[in-house]
C-alpha cells in the first residue's frame, strides 16, 4: 500500500472513530441519559407527587421490576396544571399521602433510587460498550495505518461488560445508602 493510500485510511478510521463516537453520545442523550439524571437526583426538582398507592410492578418477562407509584403531581411553579402521573422506580414503598420531590422525563416522575440507578446505569453502559469498542478499534487503525488484530478489543469490551455490571451495583448500592440516610 502506498503512502498516500495508507494516509486515507488512516483519516477514514480516524473519521469513522469520532462518528462512532458522536453517535454513542447522542444514543445516551436521547435513550437512557434522562432519566439516570433524574434517578442520580441531579438538577432541579420539577415538583412534589402526592402518591395515592404504590405497588410492585412486573418487567416486561413478568419478573419484579421494582416499585412504582401513582398519584397526582404538582410542579414547582404554580402556574403548572396538577395531573396523575406515574413515579417509575421509586425508592421505596410510600405510604398514600406522602409527597414525595420529583423530576419528571418523559412524563413520568422519577426520584432518587438505589435499584432505578442500577438498572439505568446497566443500560447505559451496555449501550456505550459496543461503540466505544469499535471506536477503539478504529483508533488503532488510525494510529497504526492497518488493521489490528481484534481480540484485545474482544477482551476488553468483555472486561467493560463485567465493569458495568460491578459499577451499576455499586451505584445503585451508594444511591440506595444516601436516600435511606435522609
């Protein structure tokens, strides 16, 4: 390969690393971003939720997905209209009447807590791993002018794999701690 050539594909996996890179932040962003802010309790508190009965809900298989609550939200500013909305994840069983600080996305209420963080932790690591592999992989090619062999890629993206599941429990562990300590 010549000199020239091998600087093109050199550019275009360099140019192919930053795409994937781009779109792994803006699939974030647009899927389970949202709502690990608002699970982390990060910004501001959109209102209070009046909860009028909580209950454990089912995933998708029928498996416990974890504690969810109905009631009727009312936003900080008073101007806002007062609707039923639902707390999804919540951090613990609330007793009816309780009002309970919110943030809403995507119309519904989410609050800090231990097993909603681990879960949009998870998803949000299992979403980046594959990408950040590729975009690796593609940066070594950058840096080298030819392919790479990909099983260290293979093996570190099966090492990030366990790394998100031991830092999503973690996470939710620490989240869990500080909400009950409140």
């Amino acid at each position: 390969m010549t000199a020239g050539a091998r600087n093109v594909v050199r550019g275009l996996a360099l140019l192919g690393s930053v795409a994937l890179l781009a779109l792994a932040g803006w699939l974030v962003r647009l899927l389970p971003g949202p709502q690990l802010v608002a699970v982390l309790g990060l910004g501001p508190v959109d209102g209070t939720l009046t909860v009028s009965e909580c209950y454990e809900a089912p995933d998708a298989e029928g498996y416990p997905g974890g504690t969810e609550c109905k009631g009727v939200y009312t936003p900080r500013a008073a101007a806002g209209p007062r609707r039923e909305l639902l707390l999804d994840g919540a951090a613990a069983k609330h007793e009816p009447g309780s009002a309970v600080r919110v943030r809403i996305v995507r119309g519904k209420a989410y609050e800090p807590s231990g097993p909603a963080v681990g879960h949009v932790a998870a998803v949000t690591g299992f979403l980046l791993v594959p990408f950040l592999t590729l975009a690796s992989w593609l940066l070594g090619w950058a840096r080298r002018g030819r392919a790479g062999h990909g099983a260290a890629h293979l093996l570190a993206a099966l090492a990030a794999l366990a790394a998100v599941l031991v830092l999503s429990v973690a996470a939710a562990l620490l989240v869990a701690l500080v909400t009950a300590l409140r």
